[in-house]
C-alpha cells in the first residue's frame, strides 16, 4: 500500500506540503518562492548597506580633503569623541559647515539630525539620507524623529544636533547664555545615553568667498567636553533639568577655553553669516560698496564667468523641473477641456476672474494666534484635500496687528522658507509684521507623493491657471483678515512664481506700499513656449494638439505683461537677474516699461540665487519701505 492510500484522513493538500517540507533541499529555492524573496530581501540588505557605509566613506573622505585644504582645524580633546557606545553630541551652530567640519576631525561616524525642510530637495536630501543623517522638525517635537534617534542610540551609534534649533550668533546663541531648547535633555534621558558638549569658533568665516582660495586654510577652533551623565537615578524633571544646566555650564566653560587658549578676536568670534558675507565685500578708502562692485565687474572675463556659472545653475535647476514634470502628462480630451476653459474665461475681466467667492471679503479662520500661523479653508476646492487648506507664518513686529504687513511669496518649488524667516525677523525690527505665505501646491499644501511645488506648473494648464487664480483669492481673503485686525497698509515680496502671482494681486489691488517683484513670470508666451524650464511641457501640449493661439486668448488674466497695475506704479520694483534664462531681463525692463513709473534694478545673478532677495531689501529700505 502506498504512503498516500495509508493517511486517508489527511487531505491530500495538507499530504503535499507534507511531502515537499521533507524534501525541500537546504539551501536552495522552494516552488513557492519563499527561498527566493528571502534571499532578494537579504540581498538588497546587504546591498543598502553596503552602499551606505561606501556613501559614508566617500563622504568622510571627501570632507577631510576639502576642508584639510581651506581651513586649519585645531581641535581640543579630540579622544572624548571616540569613546564607545552610542552617545548624544550636542554642538553650538554657528554655519552651515559645522557637521561637516565636525565629522572630519573624528574617527567615528555621526548621525546627525538635519532640517526636514532640506530632504524634499532631491540631490541634499539623497546625499543626507546616504550618510545617515535624519530630518528633524524644528519648531514641534516630531515622534518619528525621537524613535530614528533612540533607536540608532541604542546601537551604540553618535547622534549629533543642535540643541539651538538653527544658526545663532551674539545674544541669540548659547555660548552668550541664550537658553537651551528642551530636545537634546529630554533625548538623552528618554534614551539613557550621556551628552558629549562641543564648540565651535570660526567656520562662520567660511561664508567668506577669500576663505576658499588656496593657500588660506581659514582658522577653525572645536573644544570637545566631558560627557554628561543621563542623571538615572533623579526624577524625569529633575534629570532634565541637571542635564540642561550642566550643558549650559559646560558649552560656556569650553568657549571660555577656546578664547584663552588661541587668544581669539572679535573677529574670530561668531557672527552671522549676512554679517560675514558683508564683510567680504571689499571696499577701498574713499569708494562705496557699490562702486568697488562696478570696479570688478569691469575687469575682462569677469562678467563672462559670472554668466557661465549662473547660466549653469539655471539649465541644472530647469533639467531637474522638466524631470518632475515628466510624471505629469496630458490625456486624449485635454485640448477638449482647455477649449472649454479658454472660452469661459474669456468673457471674464482680471477683477471677475480674482473676485473673492460669494461676496465674503473674510474667510473662515481656522488658527489666528500671533506668531504662530493663519489658516482657513480655501475658496477653490480641488482634488487634493492638503492643498484645500491656505496657511501664512505671522511673524509679529511690536505693534502687532495694526502694524503694516509684507506678505512674503515664494519662489516655484522653493528650496527652504528659512531665508525668508530671517528677513522676516528683519522686517519685524522695521516695524512691519511679515507672513510668508505657503502658495498652492506648496510646504505645508504638498500633496502625499509629490514633490514641494511639483504641481504648481505642469503641461496641465487649467490646473496652472486654477493655481495661479488661487494663490491671488487667497491673498486677498488674508488681507482681509489682516485689515479686519487692524492693518490698513501692505507690501509685497515675491520671487519668480511668487513673483507672477504678486504681479497679479498688484492688478486687482491698491492698499500697497511696496511691490518688489523678484526674477517675475511676466512674459507667459516665453514661460510656455521657449523657457528651458519648459521643455517637458512643451512636448506635451505638441502631443494634444494645444497651440500658442489657444493658450494666449488666457492672457489677458495670467500674463502681467497685458495688463496695468491697479494700485500706483510708482510703488512697483521690478528686480531682474543679468544672466536670467527663465525670467529673461528684457522681458522684466518691457514691463518696466509698460507699468510706467515703476522702477528697475539689476542684479548679476541668473534666476537662482540669493544676491537678488538681499538686494531688494537694501533697496527698500533706501526707498523709505
């Protein structure tokens, strides 16, 4: 009798995994795959963190080359960084370049957390996430971010931060007594691990372009300190509580130290980097900044080199929007739907098309606290509920609400808001309010899966135009909130989309002391139909038979170039990059020339760049704001 006719009650298909468990080989790949998915899973383990460990050697590297060759690092205790098991570094912060001068004097890899606003960008946040840095949110505790930090503290692994919560110079730092943020305490107890203190002096100087050339090798000072015990056996609020003072102490005593021991300057000590970028303007006896700037604008080649490198960075910046752009293409009735689109429109005027839904001048708010943010629903509903919330950081002046206010317009697919939040510190100690307004499709109105401003512009030309409509309906709806608080006064602040989108509140609205519009979206025709940034695009409206006469019967509501400001022109500063290719000069001075009154400033930048943001304000100021 067979094996099979002597187990009658097993049914046969418990009878056949019975079989193959006995004769599945060791090793090697079973019918159903289960071998297989193990080892593809074990397989792409290994090859993850191979690749990690080969990024970070690369990395390490890269960076003691880089900066052995700049700058002259003297460091202090440097053996306390090397102790095993997994501890906290916490450091003042003072540049940019810290975490990358600090991981290159020392043996050991450190994690270190950075701001989530730089891991949306696609090449920083791939470089960040290859050497094992983590985002952090600096204005709320994130849990994910404390479960990355705990759990890569219990693997004996160095996880650094910055318990200032940014870049600190002078009263605002910790060095000067400025207090601590609660994080790096809370962090070390929640974890049971000791806190290594370090200071560094001098990298700030490297905002400084005379600090890279060769054969400078900028000074740089780090002092390592004791570690700081976790306090086990007090109270959580005690513990905290020691922790936060011994750090204190300690980040005090080992900037006391670096200053006695190299006899440092006030020039060494820390300042801002606009401070330092100031500086390294040269400025000879009896010649302005300005003028010293015209001297070396006129030595031979300069300005050819000054156009190849901004020129450079334009075509890389517009080959990555045209590569986001691909994900987006049109379907068989998009010619239909514009049609339709178009001919609707077309029977509207610029105050018809931005009118404030229903008559209601004041939205609905969600949050209005003072220095926190501004929200309320959206008049115009779309497909995606995260872009249906308009949202603006109020940054109060002392006045408050009745003070005049700039709303501050980003830049398409905006790198960071954090330059703005500076200057918006600085339009506070102007006697201004600011709010940085978070445009459709933008920050905090990203939709899950896509890119910052991803689908802001795209070869969907309504869903362009409805965000454009948009972005000026819900400014008008925040001015009405604001006038209803007690502002009678605005100014504006807009950067190339930010820019356009300001250019078209302009149209529609009066109550302005400043319009300073930056790189703007002016000419449509040549964003569209020559703009490098626009390639994609391009092919795509070829493909559904969309041609520039279909497009341009839209213009006389999207194109600032066919229309006149409503408030006066003279309150209008249009600000236009040299080397632009996106928002080309000449286009900027026709309008200048077309919004008469209005005045023009070059900058020698091309469309990327932060000259033009500095710039502008300077001129503001100069003006009387």
């Amino acid at each position: 009798m067979s094996k099979v006719e002597a187990t009658p009650n097993v049914p046969a298909s418990a009878r056949l995994r019975r079989g193959r468990q006995k004769t599945k080989p060791t090793g090697d790949i079973s019918s159903f795959g289960f071998g297989r998915s193990f080892v593809i899973r074990h397989s792409s383990f290994a090859i993850h963190s191979a690749f990690h460990r080969l990024a970070n050697r690369a990395a390490a590297i890269f960076m003691k080359l880089l900066f052995s060759s700049v700058a002259r690092v003297y460091v202090l205790r440097r053996g306390n960084l090397n102790r095993a098991g997994g501890f906290l570094l916490a450091s003042n912060h003072i540049s940019h370049f810290d975490p990358f001068i600090i991981s290159s004097v020392v043996r050991r890899k450190i994690d270190w957390m950075a701001m989530a606003e730089f891991f949306p960008l696609p090449l920083l946040g791939f470089f960040l996430r290859a050497v094992d840095a983590f985002p952090a949110e600096r204005n709320r505790a994130d849990r994910k971010t404390i479960r990355t930090a705990i759990e890569r503290l219990k693997h004996g692994r160095i996880v650094g931060l910055f318990p200032e919560g940014g870049i600190r110079d002078g009263k605002r730092s910790l060095l000067e007594g400025a207090p601590l943020r609660a994080g790096a305490s809370t962090l070390a107890h929640i974890a049971s691990v000791p806190i290594l203190p370090c200071v560094i002096v001098g990298s700030d100087r490297l905002y400084s372009k005379k600090r890279w050339l060769p054969l400078r090798r900028t000074p740089i000072w780090i002092a390592f300190g004791n570690p700081i015990p976790h306090f086990p056996n007090l109270e959580k609020s005690a513990a905290r509580a020691c922790i936060e003072h011994e750090l204190a102490e300690a980040f005090s005593c080992l900037y006391a130290e670096l200053r006695e021991k190299f006899s440092l300057t006030e020039d060494d000590l820390p300042h801002s980097p606009h401070e330092r970028i100031k500086r390294n303007r040269l400025v000879l006896p009896g010649h302005s900044a300005l003028a010293s700037q015209n001297m070396a604008t006129e030595r031979p080649g300069y300005n050819k080199l000054r156009r190849f490198a901004a020129s450079g960075v334009d075509l890389l910046m517009c080959a990555s929007i045209n590569l986001l752009q691909s994900r987006h293409h049109l379907h068989a009735r998009s010619r239909e739907e514009m049609e339709h689109y178009v001919t609707t429109c077309e029977k509207l005027t610029a105050e018809d098309y931005y009118a404030l839904p229903n008559g209601a001048e004041i939205a609905s708010v969600i949050s209005d606290r003072p220095g926190t943010t501004i929200r309320w629903q959206s008049p115009i509903d779309t497909k995606f509920p995260a872009n249906n919330v308009a949202r603006a950081d109020f940054f109060p002046c002392a006045q408050d609400w009745s003070a005049p206010t700039v709303l501050m317009l980003h830049a398409l697919m905006s790198a960071s808001h954090i330059g703005y939040r500076r200057h918006a510190a600085r339009f506070n100690e102007l006697g201004w309010n600011a709010c940085f307004v978070h445009l459709p499709y933008h920050y905090s109105r990203v939709p899950r899966g896509h890119w910052n401003g991803e689908l802001a512009i795209t070869a969907d030309l309504i869903r362009n135009a409805e965000g454009l409509r948009q972005g000026v309906i819900e400014l008008r709806q925040l001015m009405a909130i604001l006038r209803e608080r007690g502002c009678t006064e605005f100014g504006v602040l807009g950067t190339s989309y930010g820019g356009w989108i300001g250019a078209l509140l302009a149209m529609v609205e009066r109550d302005f002391r400043f319009v300073a519009l930056m790189a703007p979206i002016v000419n449509v025709e040549h964003a569209i139909w020559e703009s490098p940034a626009a390639r994609f695009m391009r092919r795509e409206l070829h493909r559904a038979n969309i041609e520039p006469s279909l497009i341009a019967r839209h213009f006389h509501l999207s194109s600032p170039m066919q229309n006149q400001p409503l408030c006066d022109a003279d309150r209008v500063l249009f600000v236009a990059g040299e080397f632009d290719l996106i928002a080309r000069p000449e286009d900027v001075e026709k309008i200048h020339g077309n919004w008469r009154g209005s005045e023009l400033l070059r900058v020698p930048q091309g469309h990327f760049g932060y000259r033009m943001l500095r710039e502008t304000i300077a001129r503001l100021k100069e003006r009387g704001l």
